[in-house]
C-alpha cells in the first residue's frame, strides 16, 4: 500500500491497514483504542470477527483532535 502521509519529513499520520471495533458502520473517525493496526491486508481481513464487531479496514492515522484524543479516519472498509 502507498503511504499517504500530510507532511513527508514525519511518519506521525500514515494510511494503513487495520482491524477497527465498530458498532455502527456509520462512523468516519474512531479513538485509537478502537484500531488495531496489521501489517497487510490479508492480516486485516484474517482477524475479521463479525461476532465481536472487528471489521476490516483501510484507515488514516492517528491525528491528535482538538480534544487531544488520538483519531483514525476511515478511508474504506475492506469487506
């Protein structure tokens, strides 16, 4: 997967793979206790749990909010 970063010279936001904790597929942005990020796609799909709501996904992070949480902005769900 190509890296979309906002500033080049820093790694801190990146997109990539994940298996994100989602009751509602609704949402576009989701804490960072809810993303587990993996290593390829095959692993994001591999660990879908439909039972424990663990979806895979392609997402964009983590950004620090206004709030000062850390964020994953969904980019597309991989199912």
């Amino acid at each position: 997967m190509k890296s979309s970063l906002i500033d080049p010279d820093t790694n801190l936001a990146r997109e990539c793979y994940a298996l994100v904790y989602a009751s509602s597929r609704n949402r576009k942005r989701f804490p960072e206790n809810c993303v587990e990020v993996k290593e390829s796609e095959e692993a994001a799909c591999a660990g879908a749990d439909p039972a424990k709501k663990l979806v895979p996904a392609v997402v964009f992070g983590p950004s620090r909010s206004s709030e000062g949480f850390r964020l994953f902005y969904l980019v597309r769900w991989l199912d």
